[in-house]
C-alpha cells in the first residue's frame, strides 16, 4: 500500500475469519502494519501479513465514498 492512495482491501482477523474493507485511504505504513482511513472517518490497522487481496481503487471521488 501506498500512502495516500484508496484501496479495497480483503484480509485476515482469525484462524477463520476474513474481513474486507472497500473504499479505505492509507495514512500510515509501519514495518508491520498499515493505518487506514474509512469513509466515515474511524481508523483500523491492518497487519502487512494479514492481507489476502489489494486492490487500488482509481477514479474514487468524495462523492462515491458514502454510497454503497
């Protein structure tokens, strides 16, 4: 991921459990893990390891992030 950039992103929680993310802005990158931005503007953080499938979502507007 690249900081700045929006993403959909698929990844894993549990031994079991895939969660997915779309629309998500990166803010932050560590060595283990990134920060991202939600449209509704909460944050979560994703393990560099945890992530399934990316996907840069090009074209995004503002206008799109609160449809679903």
């Amino acid at each position: 991921m690249k900081i700045g950039k929006i993403y959909d992103v698929a990844f894993t929680t549990g031994r079991y459990e895939i969660e997915y993310e779309r629309g998500v802005k990166c803010i932050k990158k560590t060595p283990q893990s990134y920060r991202v931005k939600r449209a509704d503007g909460t944050t979560r953080l994703i393990g560099q390891d945890c992530i399934m499938e990316l996907k840069e979502v090009v074209g995004f507007t503002s206008q799109r992030v609160g449809t679903k």
